[in-house]
C-alpha cells in the first residue's frame, strides 16, 4: 500500500455485529494512514452503527437490488474499479466479495484463507481457532488482515459507536417523556436473539428480569421492534405483576440511531448474546449476556477480561455436553439444550455481577 494521501481503502462486512467489530480495521488504518480514504461497504442494515465514525469517510451500501441482480452485480464491480482503491479487505470471504475483491484492481487484496484464496487474493490468512485471547477470537481475526500494512503490536482494539450531542439529547427527551426516574437505574433487555435460534426461551427471560428488578429496583426497557411486539408481549406476561410495574414498555426506538442513544443512557444490558450487546460494548455499556448453546464462545465472548462484561454458556456450565455431541447436533437440538442451563446458577452469577458492579 502505498502511504499518500489518494490511497483508497475499500472494506466489507455483513451483520451487524460483524459489522461493528471490523471498525477496528478502519480505526487503525486511519490512525496509521490519516490522509487516506476508507471507504466501507456492507448492507444497508448495518450502516447506523458506522455513521459518525471518523475513521470512516464513505459507507457503500450493497443493496438487494445489488445482491439479486447479475447485470446490478456486474455494474456495481466496475464502480468499485473505477475508484482505484489500493487496497480491499475482505472480512465477509464468500464468492460475491471474493469477486469484488479480484475485479478491484487494488494492489492489497487481502482476506482468509480459503481453497480458493489463491484465486482472488494475493493476502490471505488462516483464521485463529482455539488462540487464547483476552478480546475474543473475533477481535484476533479481524487484526489478522492488518498484516501486510502493520508490524507494530495492534492496541486500538475496541470497536467504537460515535453518537451526536443531539441525538444523546433526543434520547434523554424521550426517557424524560415517559418519566423514566433518574434517580433509579435503567437496565435494558435483550428479550429476543437475532434469529429464533438464539432467543433464550421467554418464560425463563421473564423470571432473569423478575430476578434483576427484585435486586436492583431498576426500570427496565425491552429491546424489540413493532414486529416483534407479540413476542415481547409474551415476556411481559411472563413477569411478575411487581416486575411490570418497573417495565416501560411502549418505550422503544424507532430506529437504530435512536436505540444506540437510548442504549447509550442505561446503567447495563442485559439478555441474548449478539448484536445489541456488541452495540453495548462499543459504547462502554455494561453487559450481561445469554449464549445460545450453538454458537462459540471463543470467538464472541469479547472483552470479558474487562469486569464490567460477562457471559454465560453452557459449555461453561455443563462441557460434558460438547464433548459428546457437534456444534451442529446441538443447534438443530437448541431449545433442547437451553433447558440444560441451570437457571439457579444462572441468577447466581447475576447476582455476583450486581455486587461486584456496585462495588
């Protein structure tokens, strides 16, 4: 790459959480290249949590319009080649970025390793699998493709979110609407996963956020959408009728910027593992978080060296079951093995999270 001030950067990621923790690319690309330009692409979806960063200059949303279409397709690579950028980070590695990548023309083509690496990228990495990390193997693996422009140990570690003074304004405005007390603490709740299989099952969320009210007399709000607004719902009817009473449940953002600021304004998040807690984190939000048993701790447990962080998984509780049995066996048997979490622990260790968050 060469180091002057026209050099382009072209990056690309997916979900959102994904999204957010490849930021620190861009973050330390520019902080060691501050003249150039870093562009990022990913899907629409995921561009309110890049918005405001200042080590981002362009975000190129790639559009279903994009993704469905070949003649779209073929025309959105030959506007990424007319940009000339001298380098493009694959994060995401499937064959529609892979080619994207290649009909670059940048002299960086950088990604992981796959059978067919050699083809589309002259920089390709293994990703880490077991390495021992106190960020998180996702945070390893994203640092991986800053090889070919960094020597130096990589420090700027943390994705960051990046609110306006208005927008933390609005969100204030709006809590003080529906008199959320100041006094008392705001606990958000991650009710629902990203997909069905990641949800912890209602009832059982319910009696965590019964748990939570009982010991911190906070006011809770619940992460969802108005589509989701049946299934919240059900979590709420789940509650007690004390626990309701704490519960604003018409409170919720109506967009993404908006959650980011009202998240911004609680004292911790808690629920399901995946995007709004690494929303959480990238905003120096506390967070306590439920792991479906399929997916792997390793890579998404980020920043747990840090107290204020903590997770919970049933390979942690129970490893038996992950000796006998694939990761795939138990995503297909998911809700069979969410009821092997011991709720009792589980509270426990909530409990202790309190405390030691008080202190």
């Amino acid at each position: 790459m060469n180091k002057n001030p026209n050099e382009n950067i072209s990056h690309s990621a997916k979900r959102i959480g994904d999204v957010l923790t490849s930021t620190i690319i861009c973050n330390n690309l520019k902080a060691k290249f501050p003249d150039s330009t870093i562009d990022y692409m990913c899907y629409p979806n995921s561009i309110d949590v890049l918005k405001e960063n200042p080590n981002i200059d362009n975000i190129i949303p790639v559009t279903n319009k994009i993704r469905k279409s070949t003649f779209e397709f073929i025309k959105f690579i030959f506007e990424i080649r007319r940009k000339k950028y001298d380098a493009v980070i694959d994060v995401y590695s499937k064959l529609g970025t892979s080619l994207i990548t290649f009909f670059s023309g940048a002299k960086y083509k950088v990604s992981y390793h796959k059978w067919y690496s050699n083809i589309f990228y002259n920089y390709s990495y293994e990703r880490f699998d077991a390495i021992k990390s106190e960020f998180g193997l996702a945070i390893e693996n994203r640092l991986l493709l800053l090889k070919p422009f960094f020597s130096e140990k990589i420090t700027n570690v943390k994705p960051k979110i990046f609110l306006k003074e208005s927008e933390i304004a609005e969100a204030k405005n709006i809590l003080k609407s529906y008199n959320v007390d100041p006094e008392k603490p705001l606990i958000m709740f991650g009710i629902l996963g990203s997909e069905h299989y990641k949800t912890y099952p209602l009832d059982g969320m319910a009696k965590i956020i019964d748990f939570t009210v009982t010991k911190t007399n906070a006011t809770i709000l619940f992460n969802y959408i108005p589509n989701q607004k049946e299934q919240a719902l059900e979590v709420y009817n789940y509650c007690s009728e004390e626990t309701k009473k704490h519960i604003i449940f018409d409170l919720y953002a109506t967009d993404l910027r908006q959650f980011l600021a009202i998240l911004s304004q609680c004292e911790m998040l808690i629920g399901n593992e995946g995007g709004a807690v690494n929303m959480a984190k990238a905003l120096e939000i506390p967070t306590f978080s439920i792991f479906t048993p399929s997916v792997r701790k390793e890579t998404w447990q980020l920043f747990e060296n840090e107290a204020k962080n903590v997770s919970v998984h049933l390979k942690d509780l129970k490893p038996e079951i992950y000796e006998k049995h694939t990761e795939q066996y138990i995503k297909e048997h998911t809700f069979e093995y969410y009821a092997e979490y011991p709720l009792e622990l589980m509270l426990q260790k909530l409990e202790t999270y309190f405390q030691e968050y008080k202190n």
